[in-house]
C-alpha cells in the first residue's frame, strides 16, 4: 500500500477545517446574565444565583455541600486549611496534574510529595501507602481527564493512616466512580469553573463535601473568616475573601444545564476514537479502570506504544499530525521534574522529595497524547478525521 504524503512534506492535510468552538452558548447565558445586571446583585455577598448553582452543582455530584470559590486553585488551598493541613504538613499527590495541584498546596506551606501514576496515569495506591511519613498529613487524588482515581483504595488508606483525602476533580465535573459521584468520596473535592472546562464561567471554583462542619468551615475560610447567620464583622477564624460572583453563577447556571448532553456526546465519540485506534499499528488508547462508571472525559488521551519509541520523537508525531489538521498536545510534564517547584520546596524545607515518578516521566516524555475536550463534541465524521491523521502519520514512519 503507497504511503500517502505527508503536510509537512507538501502533501494534502486530511483536514482544513476547525473542530467545534468553546465554549458553547446560547440564549440562556443571555438571558440569566442580563438578569444579574438589571438585578443590580453582581458580587457574592447576597446570593441568589450563587446559591440556585450551588445547590445544583452538589446535586449532580451526589453531595450535601457545595461552595463556590473563585477559581479552582483557591479551592484547593482552601480544601487543604479546612481539612486541617499546616505549613510544614506534607501533602501526597501524583506528579501528573496541572501545577496548580503543587502550588495550591505550596500556598499555604504544605509540602508536595510525589507518588507516581499507573498507566492510566492516576494515582498509584501502592506508591501513595510507600510515601505515607509521620509528616504526611493529607493525600490529593487528581482525576485527570476526567477519569475518578481509584478511591475505593485511597479511601482505605487514608482511614488506616488517619489522613485526609481531598479530590481535585477540576477536570471531572459529572464523573462517577462506582455510580458515585465523586468530590464527596474523600472528606472535601475541588472543581474548576475556568473557560477551558466541560463547566466554565470563565473562571471560578467549587467545594463539595458530606461532612457539614468541613463545609461549614470550608464558608467561613472563603468569606474572611465569617460564620452563617452571623454579623457582617463577626470574623470567627482568619479567612479571606475567595467568593464567586453572582455574573459567573448566572454563566455557571446556563452551562450547567448542557453538561449531561455534552457529555453523552464527548463519551460516544471517545468510544468512536477507542474503536478506531486500537486498528492503528504503534497506538494504543489509555486503558480505564472498570469501577469508573462516568468518564468526564475533560481530556482524550492515547499512547504510542514502547514498540515504536526509537522510531518516532512525541515532538516529531505531534508537529506532523498538528499539520494534517489534528490538533494533538503533549500535555503536562511531571511536576517533579518542575524547577519551580522544586525550588519552592526547598525553600520551605531544605530539600525536595522529588520521587522517582517513571511512569508519568516516561508517558510525558515519549508516550502520551491529548485531545481536548471541545473536539470530542465533533461528529463521527470529525473521528474519522483524527483516525485519519494519526493513522497517516504512524505510517510514514513504520
């Protein structure tokens, strides 16, 4: 079969036309949005939007709390104060996320200590129990892509360990874990509202919880230090003003009301791109625990196989593919590979437990590719296309 010519080498792209836009709006974000500016009620001090999303939000996670924050990093930190972690406390975390998962945790003194991924690239339960040290106060599970980490498991160590387990579901609004909605699985879960999320307002964040007195302490840090019902200068803890805004829970409440259809969508056209590139020679896609009942799929990741390591550079397959209109990424280097990070720890401690992570440093550096989720709304014949590429491209080098 003849090989047919690549972009790069003058050849024609399998696609020149854009995959669907983000974010997605309509009439109802007018509407609600215009609402709140008549109302004159634009700030989070007197809520009405805010507590409609608010109520909504923890009902789609299968939570009694939820407190929205102004971005998803914020809610981390403030996760990790209410849930009683100190500077100098040591947080266990995977080494793949976004840096925020580190910084948030670097914000209020805590120390990051890594324990890599499996090859699903969630958490690792086995590496999170051998870095478990008499300073280890909390563990962060990170459901990246949208896919629950295996809290069965993280739930039983952190009860043996008497830790706190926080979820930082930022990409995995709506995933079920077990037919459980997760963030209230662990003690407090973190999402992110910011405008390249499956739920966006642009910028924001939310806190869930089952446990009335974390969620309680959880409003109070995030409104400087008040408490419900009581004066406005009644500040009972030192807190800080972390609040949503009634404009972005009127955008909040609009987008709130396309995510089951979105992510029925996003679910069958990663079922559609599975199918495809398990037919593909050199390509394999992420394999996901079955206890994961409802995948967010925030992001769609794919490997290239060990096999083809010394034939093709992730770099080299993303710029050809990028070319025939596939708009592939090489997602996130390990974060204990992060100077910042690093630095930063040292900093505050002197050294840093950098961890050896070789599983997330060798899926970042050779193996793992990313689809956004605002391509996995396309058609079957956008599928099609990305199958297309990547198969075009994996043949030029075998």
């Amino acid at each position: 079969m003849q090989k047919s010519r690549l972009a790069v080498d003058g050849g024609n792209p399998v696609r020149t036309h854009p995959f669907p836009d983000w974010p997605i709006f309509g009439e109802l974000e007018e509407k609600l949005v215009l609402e709140t500016v008549r109302s004159g009620n634009w700030g989070g001090v007197n809520p009405d939007k805010i507590k409609s999303f608010e109520e909504k939000f923890a009902c789609l996670q299968d939570a009694k709390y939820a407190i929205t924050v102004n971005n998803g990093t914020v809610a981390i930190s403030i996760a990790l104060l209410a849930a009683g972690v100190d500077a100098g406390d040591e947080v266990i975390m995977p080494p793949y996320t976004f840096i925020a998962t580190a910084t948030a945790a670097l914000l209020i003194g805590a120390i990051p200590v890594f324990a890599d991924v499996d090859e699903s690239m969630l958490i690792d339960p086995d590496k999170v129990e051998a870095a478990i040290t008499p300073a280890t106060k909390a563990i962060i599970a990170v459901h990246i892509a949208g896919a629950p980490a295996n809290m069965t498991r993280l739930r039983q160590i952190a009860k043996t360990h008497k830790l706190s387990l926080i979820e930082d579901a930022a990409q995995a609004v709506a995933a079920k874990w077990e037919d459980q909605g997760i963030g209230a699985l662990g003690d407090l879960g973190t999402f992110s509202l910011q405008s390249s999320k499956n739920l966006n307002s642009g910028e924001g964040g939310v806190i869930v919880s089952n446990d009335e007195e974390l969620a309680e302490h959880v409003w109070s840090i995030h409104n400087c230090g008040r408490i419900r019902n009581g004066k406005w200068y009644q500040h009972e803890r030192i807190g800080w003003n972390f609040r949503f805004s009634e404009v972005q829970a009127a955008l909040a409440l609009a987008q709130l009301s396309r995510v089951e259809q979105q992510m029925e969508i996003r679910q069958r056209s990663a079922n559609d791109l599975d199918e495809r590139l398990r037919r593909i020679e050199g390509i394999h896609p992420v394999k996901y625990d079955s206890r994961i009942t409802k995948h967010a799929n925030h992001l769609y990741m794919f490997k290239l196989d060990r096999g083809v390591k010394d034939k093709i550079v992730k770099e080299d397959f993303i710029r050809k593919l990028n070319a025939e209109g596939i708009p592939v990424t090489a997602g996130y280097v390990p974060l204990n590979k992060n100077a910042a990070v690093i630095d930063r720890i040292r900093m505050l401690v002197g050294e840093a437990k950098t961890n050896s992570c070789p599983v997330a440093e060798r899926a970042s550096e050779h193996e793992l590719l990313w689809l956004h989720q605002h391509v996995l709304l396309g058609s079957e014949r956008d599928m099609e296309d990305i199958a297309s590429g990547i198969d075009k491209v994996m043949q030029s080098y075998l």
